[in-house]
C-alpha cells in the first residue's frame, strides 16, 4: 500500500477549513476534517481514484471529491502520495496548483 504524506500546505488548507467551520459549529467542524482526512486514506489503495488534473501535464495530478471539498494529490514515481491540497469546490483551484 502507497504512503501518504501530507504537505504543509495540506495540512494549513485543513486548519482553515477547521478554522472556518468551527466560528459556527467545532462539531461538525471535526467531523468535516476527519471525513476529509479518511477520504484521503482511499488514495493508499486506489491511488488512481481521482480524476486526472489535466491543467498539469508533466506530473500525475489527481482530485479527490469529498463532499463540497476537492482533495488535490500528487502520484509520486515510487508509488507514495503526496496531498498537495483540500480545496472547497467553489474556489479556482488553478490558482493554487499551477
């Protein structure tokens, strides 16, 4: 099974989205997180779950969908992952891939 590794970038989107949410509700607000974060762990036995990222060619770029929420990883040539990112679907991703 591939390793997954988030970067600190990943793990800076999922406290914002922590952050966010829990203005209102710390509840749900981990609930969110955590459903993010086991979603994520789909990616270590499927890595090719998530559609390609055709906006970046020279690199195996794949989203994940987690509710309103688009998980962006990175399919190393080792076969490890790397989450780039958590992005909630009404943001231009590309804004923060390319």
């Amino acid at each position: 099974m591939a390793k997954i590794r988030w970067t600190r970038e990943a793990e800076y989107w999922l406290k914002d989205i922590y952050d966010y949410i829990s203005e209102d509700n710390p509840t749900a607000a981990a609930r969110v997180v955590e459903g993010i974060y086991e979603r994520a762990q789909d990616i270590a036995r499927f890595p090719k779950i998530g559609h390609r990222y055709d906006a970046i060619l020279d690199r195996e770029v794949r989203i994940l969908l987690y509710g309103h929420y688009r998980i962006a990883y990175l399919l190393r040539s080792t076969g490890d992952i790397d989450v780039l990112g958590v992005f909630h679907g009404a943001l231009d991703i590309e804004r923060y891939l390319i």
